[in-house]
C-alpha cells in the first residue's frame, strides 16, 4: 500500500463558462506583449496606462479589425 493512498474523481464540471469569449481574457500574454508592457513600467507606466498604450497602439495598426482583435476572436498570427 502507498504512503500516501486516494482517489481522484474527475467530473469536469466546472463553475464558469469554458466555451464563452470571455475565458479568453485569462489566458497568458504572447512575449511581444509581455516585453512591451515591462518596458512601459519601465518607463514609469502604471499597469493601466501601460494596458492604454497597448490597446492605442493595436488600434492604431489594426483600425478595422481592432474590436475582433481585442476580444482575440481570431487567429491574427
């Protein structure tokens, strides 16, 4: 017998919506976001101004697909 005996029960139940838009605000950051928003702090950025700039500078380069592009709807790889 093991040291340490259980059972593990999965039930994949879950208390939020796996399938909505909205989980994918929890996902990680891609690097190039992620180095960009540690050089914005480190130019005296608060996190939500940092957050600002980077929702400035996607719209900027992306007008018409800017609203499916911040609410990652789509593949823009």
């Amino acid at each position: 017998m093991p040291d340490f005996p259980m059972s593990v029960h999965f039930d994949f139940c879950h208390n939020h919506p796996i399938l909505a838009g909205d989980v994918l605000r929890h996902r990680d950051v891609g690097p190039e976001a992620r180095e960009r928003v540690s050089q914005l702090l480190q130019d005296n950025h608060s996190p939500l101004s940092a957050l600002e700039v980077l929702k400035y500078d996607l719209q900027a380069a992306h007008p018409d697909d800017y609203v499916r592009l911040c609410a990652d709807r789509w593949s823009h790889a």
